[in-house]
C-alpha cells in the first residue's frame, strides 16, 4: 500500500523560504505522476505543482517562479523548495501520487481528483 509522508513544513516571515519533502512507500515511486496540493483554512484543495516520471513540471499561476518541485527517484523522495514566502502561502501542504504503469510521461491536471494516494499533510505558516 502507497504510504506518503511530508516534512519540512514550519513558520516562517513573509520572503522567507522551506523546502518540503515527503518520503515515498510501498509502490514504484519512478512510475508515479507526484504532486503538491494545499489548503488554507475555509478554502477548498487546490494543486500547486505536478511533476512526470521524466520530469516535466507544471505550476500553479499563484506560484509560478517561486516554487520548484522536483524528485530523487533512487531516494523514492519528492520535494518542493518554496522561496519568497508570502502569507497567502500558508495552509496545509499534501504530498499526492498516481501510478501510471509503465511510467507517467505526461502531466496530470492539477485537481484532487487526478491523484489518488494522500499523504497526511504538513502545516505552512508564513507571517507578514
């Protein structure tokens, strides 16, 4: 069974930066389509970077040129290093995963729905 496990998460001031990861388990790591996710407190999930088993990334407008997400598929790890901080940043951060046999060669969209392994979530807190 897939387990998802992030950290990295904390408070930080507005223009400050972390990097979040979140350890991989119990599938093919390589094959998966891997994502971050978020949710601020009354708002609903939404996706913030999608990375392809070969690498291809996409972003959400609101962070585009702030955030980078990439991958160690040997550490079976997914990261996300998240730069000028902003308080709108903050909220729950998920690491999410979908297999796709032989491997996920094209991005998935960037809606819950798409992925179907969750990790338990890790806070974000950035202060103004």
């Amino acid at each position: 069974q897939a387990q998802l496990v992030e950290s990295g998460g904390g408070s930080v001031q507005a223009g400050g930066s972390l990097r979040l990861s979140c350890a991989a388990s119990g599938y093919t790591f390589s094959s998966a389509c891997m994502a971050w996710f978020r949710q601020a407190p009354d708002k609903e999930r939404e996706g913030v970077a999608a990375i392809s088993s070969n690498e291809l990334t996409s972003y959400a407008d609101a962070v585009k040129g702030r955030f980078t997400i990439s991958r160690d598929n040997a550490k079976t790890t997914l990261y996300m290093q998240m730069d000028s901080l902003e308080p709108e940043d903050t909220g729950m951060y998920y690491c999410a995963a979908r297999v796709v046999w032989p491997g996920c060669w094209t991005l998935l969209r960037l809606i819950p729905s798409e992925y179907n392994n969750w990790g338990q979530g890790i806070q974000v807190t950035v202060s103004s």
